[in-house]
C-alpha cells in the first residue's frame, strides 16, 4: 500500500517546475507593485522628416508616454504655418500605455519645409 503513494522522480520533477514557475510570477508581480511609481502619463511627442507623397507631404509623428499610467483618447494637433495660411491635422491615438510609443502619421498639402510645423494641444484622458 505504500508503493501507491510514493510519487516517481517525472512527477517530483513537474510539481519542482511548476512551483517554481508560480513563485517567480508571484515574485515578479510584488516586484512590479513595489517598484512602479504612480506618476501621471507624461506625453511627448515628436515630429520626424516630411516626405512628399502623392496628395501633399506626410509628416510621421512619434508619441510617447514616459508616465506610470495609461493614457486614453489622446488627440495630437499638428499645425502647418505656410505662406500666411493655417492647415491643421489631428492624429488620434486610443490606447497609449506607460512607458510606451506609438507612431501614426498627418498629411499636409502644403509643403512643411516653406513653413513651420507647430505641435498644438495634447488631449487625453487618464483611467
């Protein structure tokens, strides 16, 4: 009757990886929750070389959350001043988690490098 509850070295070896596996989840997650600050999203953005493309020129737009905390809804104005006029775009990102980037692009028809690229409002919500 004891030879059924002795367990073979395959199943001493599995229950071994399988706590190790649940104790190193658990130590990273009291890991994370230790040394995760709860700052608010910090947005910066950045605006990359114009490109001609077949409509206008294309500007690629980088974003980047250096906060804590995710940011929500977010909406980047980006304003061309060009030989006297005003031409906006708006570049919306849904979802931009801490310490992330997401890249997206705006198109203009005026030429950027006849003018001046302006980074408008930054808008988001914070969860």
């Amino acid at each position: 009757m004891t030879r059924a509850l002795e367990k073979n070295a395959l199943e001493w070896t599995v229950f071994g990886v399988g706590l190790i596996l649940v104790m190193a989840t658990v130590a990273y997650i009291v890991g994370e929750v230790v040394t995760t600050s709860s700052t608010p999203p910090e947005v910066v953005v950045q605006l990359g070389a114009p490109r001609r493309v077949t409509h206008g020129f294309q500007v690629p737009v980088t974003v980047l959350n250096r906060g804590d905390k995710v940011a929500e809804g977010l909406s980047v104005v980006i304003t061309l001043v060009a030989k006297g006029e005003r031409e906006e775009a708006v570049l919306t990102i849904p979802f931009l988690p801490h310490q992330s980037k997401r890249e997206g692009w705006v198109t203009f028809r005026g030429d950027p490098g006849d003018g001046e690229l302006e980074i408008g409002p930054v808008v988001y919500a914070s969860p």
